[in-house]
C-alpha cells in the first residue's frame, strides 16, 4: 500500500470512528465515492476497532507471564512436584534427594515399568532461561556418554516447562558414605578409583568436563561399581566464564544449596567448594585439568579418610586450597606405596600447568602402580581393561614419532590449547606472537582466550548487515601483538545484500573494540615480520586468488606484487623474515607448485611441484628458514589422516637446503591454521576430523520416542551403520578402522566385529532370506557419481563376495523383510528414477514402477515397503513423499507437516510411517512420521553435516543411525 | 565470553542494539525471571494484568537492567526504545519456543497426546502479534513502534509520544488503528493489497 493510499484509509477511519457505528456505513460510501477497494479496507478494519480488549489492554509481560502458568499446569509445578504426580510418563515417589544440582526425585516409568530418578532443575534456576538451555545442551551432551561408570541418562524432558533428566536410579551408596572417615582398603581404593578414572578418560575424550567430582556425586553400587553422577551439570553451578563461582551473582544465589546440602550431612565442614581446583576458586574458565585436581583430592579421601582441606569457614577453605598443601599420604596411610601419594601430588598440583594434563596419565600411573604392587594374576583384568583404554588414548593423539637432523630421534611435543566439543568446533585459530594469547572462531564467532588463565572473551562483530551469517575465519597477528587479522566469507545464509564484500580482511585489536576493514574481495595471507606490510590475494578465479597484493597496515598504500598467467591462481604468500623475499603456490591444472622468489627479481625457485604437493594443506616459513607443512595422505577420508613435514628453504637464496622428512605419524586427523609465535619455537594448529559415527537406539512401546541412545561400534574410526543382520541383534557397518573402508559385522553384545568384505563400501542391504548381503562394488579411478556401479553380494554368515551385475550410476537399493528387493536407477538425463525387481543371483529384472526426480538437485530418495508391496519416493529433498502400489500403479501424496528438507527416509517395519531425517538450520533431524504426515521428532544432533541415516531394526524396537561428526581444536607443536 | 559486562547491562544493551547477540543471551535470563514473578502473582491469585502494576514490573525490569542511575544513553527517550524492543524480543521469543515445544520440536520427546491442550480461552499468540507488527512497520512503522512501546515496553502515552516526538493525541490514534490492522493481520481476514 502506497503512503498516500494509507493516509487516506487513516483519516476515514478516524472519522469513522467519531461517528455512531450506525452511521459509518453511510459516512463511507459517500467518502469513498466509487473507492470500493478503499472503502472495503476501512470497513475491515472498523470491525476490529471494537474487539480489542482481549489482547492489547494486557502488557507483553502478562501475556507472556500467563503462558508461564499454562505452560506449568497451573498448578505446583513451579516449585517442583509432588508425590503421586504424573510428570509426563513418570510417576513421582518420593523425593530422594536435593543439592545444588537439583532435586531428585524417584520415580516409576508409567510405560517401561521401571524405576528412575528424576532431577529437577531448583526452581531458582528453573527460571533462568539460559540455565535452562545450558542443563537441555549439557545434559544431551551427558546422555550420549554411554560408560560402565557413569549413571545412564534415560531421557532429557522440559515438556512440562521444567526440565528434569530421568536417569539410571541406583542402589548403593554414595563415595562419601562408602569413605565414612577411614582409610580404604588398597585393592578396594585401586578397583573404584581405576573405575572413576576410565569414567573420566571417557568424558574428556568427547569434551565433557565434570567440574564438580566429590565423593558425593560419586556412587558405589551395591555391587561394587562405581558410577560417577551428573556429568555436564555441574557447568551450570559453576556457571560459564563470564559467570564465576565467586563474584557473579547467580553463584552467590547458588551458593547457599550447596552449604546447605553438605550441612545437612555434618554440620561442620563448609560446602562442597572443598573440591574444587584452584583454577575454580579464581573463577578462570575451566578444561579438564579442574577434574584432574578434583580426583586427586578425591584419591586422597580414599586413602587417608579425611579431606586434604578444611577450613572452618568458606574463606578459610578456599584459601587452603590456593595456598595450602595437605600432610601427605602417607603420613595418614603408611599402607600404600609412596609412589600413590606421588600420584595425588602430581594431581592436586595448585598450578595446572605443572598437574597431570589429563586423566588418561593419571589413571596409567595408577595402572603402572597397580600392577607393580598386586600380584599380576589379580590385576589381568585390570590389564585388559587398561590395554584397552590406553589403546584408544594411542589413537586419540599419541603416536609421533621423529626423525631429525641426520637420523637423531627428538620427540616434538604437543599441547592441546582448546577442548571444544563437536558441537562447538574451532574453525581456526592463531596464536599471538608472544605465545599468550589465542585468537579463535568457533561456529560462529570470534574469541581471545588467554593461555595463561584460561579465559576466553568474544570480540564484538562490526554493525554491518548480514555479518551475523558470516564465517569467520582468523588470520595472522600483527608482530607487536596489538591487533590480528580476520577474514570474513559468505555462507550458504547470507543474505544477498551482504555478499557484497562479503570476503573482507578485518583488523582486530587485541585490546577490545570493533573490528575495522582493511580491504574488501581479499584473503589475508601473511604480515611481514616487521608489521609493515599485510600479504592478500585478491580476484578470485577458478583456482583461487589471481593477484598477489601488499599493502601497509593502514591499507593506504596497496600494490600489485604479483599476477598469474591466465589459467593459474597465487595463494598462500609467506613473507621471508626480511621481507626480500616470498614463497607462495601457484595452482594451475596440474596442481600446486610451491615457488620462493626474490621479490627485487630473477626467476622463481621451485620449492615443490605436484605430485608431491597434491595434498598439501597449510604450510609456515620460519625465520630460521624451517618450512613446515602439512600433508594429507592418500588414505585420508575426509581429513581423517594428516601428517606435518618439515624442510629447510634457504631466507635469502630461497633454495632447499635440507629435504623433506616427515615429522609426525598422525592415525586420525588432519591439521591446518598454523601460525608461529614470534622465537619461532611454537607453531599453533587446528586439529580436526571428521568421521561418521553410528549410534544405537531403543525406541519407546509406542516407537515415538528414543529412550536411550548408545554409541556403537564405540571406535574412533568411521563407522557407518548401514543394515541390521536378520536376526536384529547386530548390525553391519563399513568402517575404515584399518585404513581402508570395508564392512564389517557386529553382535550388539559384543566387542568384537567380523570383516565380511575386508575393502568395500556402502549400499548395504540384506536380502529378504536372510542369507545374502549386497553391497556397492569398488569404482576404479572415477567419480562414483558418474560411473556405473558394480553391485555385489556376500554371504551375511561370510563367505566369498561375487560381482551379480553393474547398474546404473547413483543407483539404489531397497529390500523387504518378505519377498522382493529393488533396485533404483536414474535414467540418463536425471528425469526418471527407474525402479526394477533385483535378485541376488540374476540381477536386474523387471521393470517395477518409476517415478520422477529433480534433475538440477538430485538428491531424490526411495524405500521399498516391508510388505513388498509400495515404493515410497521423493522427486527430491523438497517435495512430498510420494507412495507408489506396485500392484495398482496408484498414487498418494504425503506432505509432512515439517518445513524443513527431507534428505532420507526408511518405512517403518509395521508400515505403518517412516523414519526420516531431516536438514535443519542446526543440523539433523530424525523424525517419526505416519502416513496423513504428522511428524515426531526422536532426536535432533546440532551441528550435524552430511548424510545421516537412520535403519529401525527389523522388530521395530530399535533404530540404528549413522551421521557425520567433525571436531576442531586448537594444538600447539615445539621442540621440532 | 568473560566479561565484566554481567555488571555492565547498559553496556549489554547498548551491544544488543548494535546487534550483539550474546549480548542478549545475558539479559534474557533476567527478563524471564520477572517473567517468572509475574506467574506466580497470577498463581497466587493476584491480577498482575492491571496495566498499572505490570508497568510498574516493567519498570522494576528496566531499573534493574540498567543497575544504577547513571544512565549512559543519550536520553531517556532512546533508553526506554531499546527496553521496549529487548521485551519485544525476548517475550517473542519465549513464545516461539513454547510454540515450538508444543509442536515436539527440539531435543524434547513427547508425544502430542501428553501436551496439554491450549487452555480454553486460546492464548493471545505473542509470535504472531510480532509479525504481524514487522507488516505493520512495513506499511507504517511508526505505528509499529506505539505498539511496541506501549504493548511491550509498557509505557503510557505521554512516555510513548516523548520516545516518537509526537504529539500524546497522535499516539493515541496510531495506537487505535494500530490494534486494529494488528488484530485484523492476526485472525487472518483477506486483506486487500493496493
């Protein structure tokens, strides 16, 4: 509507309005003369004049407010239930218990019959939006920590405007009570505290930090296990960074649950802040290490009976644990070697940086221990069970091996600088010149974190349009340390006003304030070391950037250093210390050739040319001419196998002057980011991977929602469930746990997985009898997008695998649990999806049905029915599930009432709906649906990519699904 | 993510509106809990929805928000814009999220036959009033602005007209017909477009 146009309709309505209602009807024809449009607007609008009071004689606030009460029942229910109530399916018993944490509850699950626990967030915090999120994130965070020692979280629910977790309710005893003031026995000491500490290896591992282990969040089962409770909650006590125990105020409100809870048990020693790490105390953010000195205290518990510290008030307590240290061990306990309060020392050391760095070296001193002092027959289990978690700390990041100047073995050493989780990868990083500071990019924004203390800050984002759907991406640091470089990149979500000069270089102070621009259509490539001059690429063509460029750090004096011929593109410039020189790479269509070059002139020297240099990722030229790089190996599958080299390049003649040797033997990531501290001595690196990972699920009685959920197989290489085996107590996957992808079997109660076909991938599906399994045959040397498939069986007891025949490309397959199994192939011009009959020994049969795909997006998707009988498509990820009869040839639209792109679907096995997973803005989505489209949701993954699949097992109790995760911290490498 | 700014909300506001989003991520668990202490009136049976003493909660909500007295904006006017716009958006946003736990969305598994039915009288749709207000400012966006101060930011008339440099009288009709383009967007009556 013009603004004329609404002046008009304004006035007539007011005086309209001044006039009886009687009256306006002919008021208005005669103002609107043959105005019908005009006239009819007014009119509508009068109808509402009247029927406002409802809505607007309320505030925002009240509306919301009443919501609130609708939202809790109205009830009770925002200070907690009571006994005899229903909460969702549970059924309160009793109250069991209530600390800081939260109150817990026993319950009985009204549908598994079964007794949990349920704990609620305290109605303090239940109020706190942002405790509420950070209790949802975390406790799902916990949930998927699937370990023998840790309590198993059921469900995570705030349906009811109160989040509460249900979990495992265990019989037994806490820790505190187990200790009750005495020394405990060795081999009792030694078999929990090996327990707890695998428990933590397992946390760590996956990012999680406890933050809070004391002997009362720790239970020993009446069977002797112990099992160390809410894992990830305790962040929310602690508060995050900006929120410290001490001086934010949510800890003050906090603080009184916690002194309360512990007097109630003694009524003398002061709160449980008796176990909390220096670090804690201070308020500095917190990494693994917190939990690292928080066992230890708890190990000395164990062995002396008493708490390393005390203090008659909280002041006195938590000055004993900045400054104090506690008699020792052995003082208390003569009965254990000296080397256990060795241990604890080392654990409970005041600065973290002198602690054990992990739980995983603590809990291999006390194997080491344990196995010198009890007799090795008594401790074999303990052997394997170690083996085998030492086994997988080996393949976390253990395995670097050097070679260095003429064969002398020097052992680089390695930090980790940042524990972020999957859901919160680092993108990239780079480390000040002093060495103090990092300066990262998460998912989405940009932080200084001091090495020193631990705390990270947000840098502000510039007030510009569209920079929020931005990525970031941190560049080099000026030499003086004051400020560093970010480059800006658009997104998939940026919006197209933004794109305008979306790829920018940002200059960054370290001391707080707004970024500020330094050049639009570039890519920071290096400062001199001098700070005088800023290294860009600019143009970008095929390859990448076209032009080399400099510019001083105030961008008034840019210049051109470099073009590239035509079909050709510069990157990467390094500056030489003195700044005569570069080396950079030029890509062409043989690949990257890596040049130095005097910037005065004469011919470029050739550093290294493809094929060396095919997989190349990230490269730094330090002053003292070390030139490290990072190559991946051809076994990497998606940056899964990364590997730093290292060669010496010649600052003033830029020639090599010592070939390349590899550095390291890396089994499982890939590193780029670098950037070097200003001696040179310490090169700042993202680490990553991404691997597929399956995860098991048992459904609720009514299949509509997702009681738990286990990682399986629990490795750290990528396994992709694709079938369940016919019996549905196992499932087959393809892994690449031996460097190459082949597929493999696995009893669900079992450790222990069976290769079927040692080198194959994909396209998993067993045939109707049970005995067959087909897979995807190998695709030599070609795009498996466009080249014909070989299918191929084997049998699912084992056997010789066998080509049956070659479909189409991008094909699929699909089987029955009765009679048929089809195959899906896309005809020429991706118009059609043809679907025939498919037999394990003859191959291709008749034509079934076919049904039409988006040839731009190809991305449809089919399934056929367990009965065998209808073939559900889509024509891509945007349209309705179409559902086909084969008998009829009939067809019936569903329309999910779910806006999101379907990506993958499988029939349930009542046929009854699907299981579908979705893309959403956060990442994945596995949904239940039926027929008419109503939709589920089971189980959302944040920051999921990829694809993700999901399989119920063959009864219908269980869903297997696989997706990909990615993980990204910052390491730092020295004494290289 | 460590800051002073905790202390700081003016500072926090001031970065919300210069589109800082984790600067709202800080304010909003503030809001809520006068949210949350409004609940309990009505649970108690007392009447919050008289606007007087709403407004006064609002009220509370800002001073609390701004701590002290020394208000560092540049007038009065503009600080009370900004509050009116933060409630806006945190009370929206506490509605789509109620909206979308009640559709299942999220981590949050439950099946629709155990959420509640909406209470009787249906609750007025915060998240549909606010965009049928982004309309509304797409037509006239001063219009939208009365209804955002004085809906959600609870100010009167004559503090609404200070904010907007406008006459009291013209507040009042751009609030009339205000209502009523809103009411009319919301319950989703054919308009015309011209």
């Amino acid at each position: 509507m013009n603004p004329e146009r609404w002046r008009q309709v304004e006035e007539l309505y007011h005086s309209a309005l001044r006039i009886p209602p009687a009256q306006r009807a002919d008021f208005l024809s005669t103002a609107c003369k043959d105005d019908v449009e005009l006239r009819k607007e007014v009119e509508s609008l009068l109808t509402f004049s009247d029927s406002t009071a409802t809505l607007f004689e309320q505030k925002g606030l009240d509306v919301a407010a009443k919501a609130l009460v609708s939202d809790s029942g109205g009830n009770n229910q925002l200070d907690g239930p009571s006994p005899g109530s229903l909460v969702g399916r549970f059924r309160i018993v009793e109250k069991i218990g209530g600390g800081g944490m939260g109150i817990v509850y026993k319950a009985e699950d009204t549908k598994l019959q079964r007794v949990v626990a349920l704990k609620f967030l305290p109605p303090e915090m239940a109020e706190d939006a942002h405790a509420i999120g950070r209790f949802r994130i975390e406790a799902h965070a916990a949930s998927a920590l699937n370990h023998p020692h840790i309590c198993t979280i059921y469900d995570i629910d705030d349906a009811t405007g109160q989040p509460f977790i249900a979990m495992e309710f265990l019989d037994g005893t806490t820790l505190e009570q187990r200790i009750g003031g005495k020394p405990m026995p060795a081999d009792e000491l030694f078999t929990l505290a090996l327990q707890i500490a695998s428990a933590l290896e397992t946390a760590h591992a996956r990012g999680i930090v406890h933050r809070d282990i004391k002997p009362s969040n720790i239970f020993v089962t009446s069977s002797n296990q112990a099992k160390v409770l809410d894992f990830g909650l305790a962040k929310l006590q602690a508060g995050d960074s900006s929120d410290t125990p001490l001086r934010s105020e949510s800890a003050r409100r906090y603080s009184h649950l916690r002194d309360d809870h512990r007097l109630s048990f003694t009524g003398a020693v002061f709160g449980t802040a008796g176990y909390m790490s220096p670090e804690q105390v201070r308020g500095e953010k917190l990494d693994v290490r917190t939990d690292v000195f928080s066992f230890g205290l708890v190990l000395y518990e164990m062995a002396t009976g008493r708490r390393a510290f005390r203090g008659s008030t909280r002041g006195e307590l938590l000055d004993a644990i900045l400054d104090q240290r506690p008699p020792s061990v052995r003082a208390a306990n003569s009965k254990l070697p000296s080397d256990f309060g060795k241990i604890v020392t080392k654990a409970i050391e005041k600065d973290r940086n002198l602690r054990y760095q992990s739980c995983s070296e603590l809990a291999a001193d006390l194997r080491r221990l344990h196995r010198r002092i009890f007799p090795r027959s008594r401790v074999a289990r303990w052997i394997e069970v170690g083996a085998s978690i030492l086994l997988m700390a080996a393949l976390v990041f253990a395995v670097w091996i050097a070679k260095h100047k003429a064969g002398t073995p020097t052992q680089p050493e390695f930090q980790q600088l940042t524990m972020n989780s999957p859901e919160n990868r680092i993108t990239t990083g780079a480390i000040s010149p002093d060495g103090k500071t990092l300066a990262y990019v998460d998912s989405t924004r940009v932080y200084l974190k001091d090495l020193h203390t631990g705390d990270a800050r947000l840098i502000p984002l510039p007030n510009v349009p569209g920079v929020e759907t931005l990525q970031w991406e941190v560049g080099p640091w000026f030499p003086d340390g004051t400020k560093f470089t970010v480059n800006t990149h658009p997104t998939s979500t940026t919006p197209p006003a933004a794109l305008q000069g979306a790829d920018a270089i940002w200059v960054v102070p370290q001391s707080g304030g707004m970024p500020t621009k330094l050049r639009e259509k570039a890519v920071v490539f290096d400062i001199s070391s001098d700070g005088s001059q800023v290294a860009f690429g600019q143009n970008m063509g095929k390859f990448g950037p076209l032009e080399l460029w400099s510019t001083d750090a105030d961008a008034t004096s840019p210049h051109k250093l470099y073009d590239p011929d035509a079909n050709s593109a510069l990157c990467c410039l390094r500056w030489s210390h003195d700044r005569q020189r570069i080396i950079y790479v030029k890509t062409d269509e043989s690949g990257d050739t890596f040049l130095s070059r005097d910037l005065k002139g004469g011919a470029p020297v050739v550093l290294l040319q493809p094929p060396e240099t095919k997989k190349v990722r990230d490269y730094l030229w330090l002053p003292d001419g070390r030139f490290l790089y990072v190559v991946e190996e051809p076994s990497s599958f998606f940056g899964s196998r990364c590997n730093f080299w290292m060669m010496r390049v010649d600052q003033h003649s830029g020639q090599v002057t010592q070939s390349a040797t590899q550095l390291t033997h890396v089994g499982d990531s890939c590193m780029n980011s670098m950037s070097v501290t200003a001696d040179g001595k310490k090169v700042a690196f993202l680490r990553w991977n991404s691997h597929l990972a399956s995860y098991i699920a048992d459904l609720s009685a009514d299949g509509m929602s997702i009681l738990r959920q286990t990682r399986f197989p629990k490795s750290e290489s990528s396994d992709g469930v694709g079938a369940w085996t016919p019996d549905g107590k196992g499932i087959i996957f393809v892994s690449n746990r031996t460097g190459t992808f082949g597929i493999y079997k696995q009893a669900l109660d079992s450790d222990i997985a069976e290769t079927l076909v040692p080198s194959a991938s994909g396209l998993l599906h067993v045939s109707p009898d049970g005995k067959w399994l087909f897979f995807r045959g190998p695709i030599e040397n070609s795009s498996p997008w466009l080249t014909p498939m070989p299918i191929m069986r084997v049998p699912v007891a084992g056997g010789t695998s066998e080509r049956i025949f070659t479909a189409k490309a991008e094909a699929g397959i699909s089987c029955s649990l009765l009679s048929l199994c089809v195959i899906a192939e896309p005809t020429q011009d991706l118009k059609r999806v043809v679907v025939s009959a498919l037999d394990v020994f003859t191959g291709r049969g008749r034509e079934l049905t076919r049904f039409e795909m988006d040839p731009v997006k190809n991305d449809w998707w089919f399934d056929l029915s367990p009965d065998g009988k209808h073939i559900a498509s889509t024509a891509s990820s945007d349209a309705p599930i179409r559902i086909t009869s084969l008998q009829e040839q009939l067809t019936q639209d569903v329309h999910l009432k779910f806006q999101n792109p379907l990506l993958t679907f499988v029939w349930s096995p009542d046929s009854k709906g699907f299981f579908a997973i979705a893309d959403t803005k956060e990442g994945r989505i596995l949904l239940r649906t039926d027929l008419k489209g109503s939709v589920h949701p089971l189980w959302a993954y944040e920051g999921g990519s990829g694809e993700t699949l999901a399989f119920p097992s063959p009864e219908g109790r269980r869903v297997a699904v696989q997706h990909w995760t990615t993980n990204g911290n910052v390491w730092t490498i020295s004494n290289f | 993510m460590a800051s002073s700014s905790t202390q700081n909300l003016t500072g926090l506001l001031q970065a919300w509106r210069q589109g800082d989003e984790e600067a709202l991520r800080q304010i909003t668990p503030l809001v809520y809990r006068e949210m949350r202490k409004a609940a309990r009136h009505y649970m108690a049976g007392e009447r919050p929805g008289h606007s007087l003493q709403t407004t006064a909660l609002i009220n509370e909500v800002y001073l609390r928000l701004i701590g002290v007295q020394k208000v560092s904006w540049q007038n009065r006017a503009h600080f009370l814009a900004v509050c009116a716009r933060l409630m806006r958006r945190v009370l929206t946003d506490y509605a789509r999220s109620r909206d979308y736990r009640k559709r299942g969305g999220g981590l949050v598994r439950v099946s629709l036959s155990e959420v509640q039915p909406p209470a009787a009288e249906s609750d007025p749709d915060l998240a549909a009033l606010d965009e049928a207000m982004n309309k509304l400012a797409a037509v006239d966006e001063r219009k939208s602005q009365v209804v955002e101060l004085r809906f959600f930011g609870g100010l009167d008339v004559k503090e609404t007209a200070e904010v907007l440099k406008v006459s009291p009288e013209t507040v009042m009709r751009d609030w009339k017909i205000a209502q009523a383009w809103l009411l009319r967007e919301m319950s989703g009556a054919k308009r015309h477009e011209s």
